[in-house]
C-alpha cells in the first residue's frame, strides 16, 4: 500500500476499454482533481466521495481502434502514476480493434496474503501475480522465457475476467485481522468477519496493492462480479440461509457495506461510458462534481440496502459485445435470486428474462460469464439436484429438514441446486446452438469459478435426435490463490469420476428430478493448481490454456507455467494431434 502521505491511495485501475474510449479509476487520500495524461491528450475528474474516501473515474474518449499509448496519472497536478524508479514497464492503454482475435484471462478466488515463503506455503503462488510478472517482461524478456510455448509469450489481453471472490469478506487474513482489532472489539460480532465499509475499503486496499499486481491492474482492462465470499460464505444460498443471517445483529451492516464497496470498487469500472450515464449513483456523482463537502455514503448505503431487499430494482449483470467475434454475458448468479420456496430460482424472472435476451447468437462465440459453474461434475451435479428436492419437500417435512440442512453444510448451491433456472438456460443454450436464435455461434462457452478446481467440460444435448451446429462448453479456473485442503481434494475427486455420476443420478431421480437435457463430461480436468486461464477467439477457433507459478529460485518471483490447454480450430474441430476417437466423438455429439 502507498504511504500516509501519498496522494494515490490506490490504482489505478484500467476499466472499461473498447475501441475509442477507456475509463480509469483510482482512490485518493483527499478531495482532488485527477489527469490522465496520454501524449499531448489530457482527460479530467473530480473525486467524489464515500464515507471519507475519495474515488475518482476519468473517462477518455476519441482513442484510435487498435492504438497502444502509454499513459501516467496526475493528482492535483503531482505526477502519481508511474511510481519513481518502478521496476515495470510504463502502464499503457490498449484500444480494441474490430476483426483483431479477442484475447482474455479469467479466474476467481484469491486471498491476499505475502508473496514470501510462508505465504506460499500456506496459499500457494499467486498465479495472478506470476502472470504479472511474466507480462511485465514482454518490454525486456527474461531469461527464464520459453520462447518455444507461445502460451507463456508476454502478450497483453484485451481484458481480464474476475469471476468472483476478489475479495474475502468473512475469512480473513492475519494483516486484515490486525486492521480490524485495531479499530473494534473481535470478542464481539461479528468477530474477525468485516463489519462496514472503512473494514472493506482497507480490505480491498490489500488485495489490489501488491506493485506486480498493481502495475497489471493498470495495463490490462479489468471486468468484475461478485461470489458469495465478497459478501459471506454460501451468500442467498436459501431462504432459511437468509433468515438466519438478517436475524443477527450484525448482517445488515455487511450487506449494505458489502454491496455498496461493491459498487465502487469493481461495479462501476464494468460498465460503458453509455451504461453508466443511466446508472442512478454515477448520476448523483456527476451532480455533486466539483463539490468536495458532499459525502454519498447515505446514499449508497440507502441504494445497497434496496437493492439487497429488492434485486429487481437495479441489475449488476452487463453485457459486452466485441464486434462478431464474441459477445461476453456476465450473470449475477447471487444477488439476483428467488428464494421462495416455492419459486426458488438462481435468477429472480426479471434477471432470468434479461439472460433470455442476451443468449443469442450472430456471433462466433457466446461466452457466458457466471461465477458458479453452469455444469459440474455429473456426480455433483445431480447430488445437488437431490439435495434442492428434499429441501422442497420430496420426501416430506423431515426430508425437507435433511434437505436444507445438507444444502447448507455442504455448499450445494449451484445452478444444479436450482433446477428451475438449470433446466430453462439449458434449452435457451441448445437453441443457440441449434441456430434457432439467430447464426449459431462456433461455441457456447460458461466461463466460471468458485469450485476451487478447474476443468473443460463438453456437453451434447440428452437427446441424441437433436442436433446442434456450436460446441457446448464449460471452462472453470479457480482458485487465483486458495487452494483446497487434500481432504476436499479427495472428496471432489471422489464425485468427479466412477460410480458418482450414475449414483447421484439414481439419488437425484429417487426424488423425481427431471433428467436434465443436457449430457457432459471432462474434456480436460480437473486440477487443483493455483491457476489463471487464457482465452482466445479467431474466428470460429477457440483456444483456451491455463497458467500458474511454480517457485525456482525466489518465492518472490516465481516463474510462469502452463497446467493444460484445450482449443478448436477455425472450424471448431479439435487439432490435429488429438487422437481420431476423440475427433469422432466429438464429432458425433454435434449430431
């Protein structure tokens, strides 16, 4: 973190970025104007303040298509950013240039610890902090490039996808522990959780402060969405699941802080110059410009507190379209639920018609961004279909007790848990892919984390007579940085492979679950590394291959390497070194 004294409190953060504008957001220690300055170009904005905090967002426009520019940062006229003497290279601004192949990372869950060898230890190599590094080298590379693999070459993506669990609000580290009981009582609740929005500010402040990470958040355009751990573990996992919580005397203060950071620290960078114009917070920043007295803590502590009881009223899903190539669906699979029993659903209607929208093709991929995996392993899967019935009172009210006791305990609470919303994305996606909702795309692809482990998953309709023209596909990367014990590692295996499938298939039918209509399995996977993945599209090819460090010498800077990789061709065939059973059977599955 930057010193008492520094005006650059945090960031900044490269946001938003298409092909002529970007956005640029970054924390001050007081009320300010701040420049970003590009060549002889210059783009202003005044702070605007939360609860004593100082935030400032400036937008840039008129940027050329394709055009690379580097760029610094001015806090009342003091050159901020780049830091003196920093060791990485200029942070710059990259615009998007139609018909150039898209190319991203994603991955969720990171803790915020040090990158020494007790924190390595403890958490494994940061492997968003390892990419940092080695992108850092695409100015002066290093010796331990290997100039061979072109997946570890130091290339800039257009943006980088945080698909949850940035930030832990309830498992703390010992640093943000040591910030809490400075300041409070943690014999008293809610103990070492956080408590209101200076313990997430300060929170947020650790995870983006590391310089290797600081200096990537700079350059690479960044997208955001929350998971359960932005706010608290199994977050709306049920109705009883938040009863309990609202029943306690401290919940309401973390909603309303959690949400509200929310908004400021990742929300408000995910959006267009156009979307955030309609975006009734962002309307009272641009009303209240230029006013430092004016503190909008009230009123995002009231719009958090709404849109917590009311989720209709606001929408934290967004959608970015990158010409033909891709269009980029990023789904609040948390905030946005129904929890009547009676009705549950992953998205309440309002949000499940918007997604209904937005699932269509004319593009060559359909990526779908959602925290918790669309499919999980079958065995899972359907354990969590079993576990939503007896919840809802399959076997009766002692079952129903069994039901949401177990849905608890074990976390089971992903799309398989709520069958409605499964069931109605899954023939929404077939239509896709069936060219019912306009071109069918290459692929259909989830991307998503929150399971700690990470694989590719290829799915055909149940149907063997429905034929599709797209690939159906779910890509999981997670953890950044938390790996599973080896006990969780055993038990997640245990139900990704053998009898666990047709198991959990039976269990889930004893409670007359509907067979769903679609069929996976592993394409690669799972693993268990710290790991960050890439994507890339080129024309109706897709690649995707994922990354994680591995200390050689120094646990400071540990070295890049690759875990696995899966890719289609331009024809979305799958390349020619794979083996002709594995082309004919995926072949076969499009039929």
């Amino acid at each position: 973190m930057t010193g008492t004294d520094d005006p650059l409190v945090l960031g900044p953060l490269l946001r938003y970025v298409d092909d002529t504008s970007a956005s640029v957001w970054l924390e001050t220690r007081d009320t300010a104007t701040v420049t970003v300055v590009r060549g002889d170009a210059t783009s202003t904005a005044r702070t605007f303040a939360v609860h004593g905090h100082h935030y400032a967002l400036v937008e840039l426009d008129d940027l050329t298509p394709g055009s690379t520019e580097a760029y610094t940062v001015d806090v009342d006229g003091v050159r901020v950013w780049p830091e003196p003497d920093s060791p990485f290279p200029a942070p710059v601004i990259a615009t998007l240039e139609p018909g150039r192949p898209l190319r991203m990372a994603f991955g969720s869950c990171r803790t915020s610890v040090t990158h020494d060898e007790a924190g390595n230890r403890m958490h494994g190599v940061d492997a968003l902090r390892a990419w940092a590094l080695r992108m850092a080298d695409h100015v002066e590379p290093a010796a331990s490039a290997e100039p061979d693999d072109p997946d570890l070459a130091p290339q800039l993506p257009d943006l980088v996808l945080f698909l949850g669990d940035q930030v832990y609000a309830d498992e703390t580290t010992d640093e943000m522990r040591a910030f809490i009981e400075s300041r409070r009582d943690i014999e008293q609740p809610p103990w070492t959780e956080l408590k209101d929005y200076e313990e997430y500010a300060h929170l947020y402040s650790l995870a983006w402060s590391d310089p290797a990470n600081r200096w990537l958040l700079s350059t690479v355009p960044s997208s955001m969405i929350f998971d359960d751990h932005d706010i608290r573990d199994d977050w709306n996992t049920s109705l009883d699941w938040r009863r309990e919580m609202e029943a306690t005397s401290w919940w309401h203060g973390r909603i309303v802080a959690g949400l509200g950071s929310y908004w400021v620290y990742q929300h408000l960078g995910n959006l267009s110059p156009a979307q955030r114009a309609e975006d009734e917070l962002w309307q009272q920043v641009v009303a209240h410009a230029g006013d430092g007295e004016h503190d909008l803590g009230a009123a995002i502590d009231a719009f958090a507190e709404r849109v917590d009881q009311h989720p209709e009223t606001y929408r934290w899903s967004y959608v970015r379209e990158f010409d033909t190539q891709a269009r980029l669906v990023v789904v609040d699979s948390r905030a946005a639920r129904d929890l009547r029993p009676d009705a549950r659903a992953m998205l309440d209607p309002d949000e499940a018609a918007w997604l209904d929208d937005q699932l269509r093709g004319d593009v060559d991929h359909l990526l779908v961004g959602t925290s918790l995996p669309f499919l999980l392993a079958r065995g899972l899967h359907h354990l969590e279909a079993f576990s939503e019935a007896l919840a809802q009172g399959a076997w009766g009210d002692r079952g129903a007790r069994a039901g949401e006791r177990i849905r608890q305990t074990v976390d089971l609470e992903h799309w398989g848990a709520f069958q409605k919303s499964f069931q109605e994305v899954a023939r929404q996606v077939m239509e896709v892919a069936a060219g019912e909702r306009g071109r069918a795309p290459s692929t259909v692809t989830f991307l998503s984390g929150d399971v700690h482990h990470s694989y590719v998953t290829e799915a055909w309709p149940t149907d063997r007579g429905r034929r599709l023209q797209s690939t159906l596909l779910q890509a999981v990367c997670s953890p950044i940085r938390n790996p599973l014990s080896r006990n969780m590692r055993f038990a997640t295996a245990v139900l990704s492979y053998g009898v666990a499938g047709p198991a959990g298939r039976l269990a889930s039918r004893s409670a007359r679950v509907p067979d769903p209509p679609l069929t996976w399995r592993y394409a690669e996977g799972p693993w268990f590394d710290n790991n960050l993945a890439c994507l890339q599209v080129s024309g109706r090819g897709l690649r995707m291959w994922w990354l994680t460090g591995k200390v050689v010498d120094d646990d400071a800077r540990p070295r890049l390497a690759k875990v696995a990789t899966y890719a289609l061709d331009e024809q979305g065939n799958p390349p020619p070194h794979e083996g002709t059973i594995s082309k004919l059977r995926r072949r076969l599955r499009r039929r």
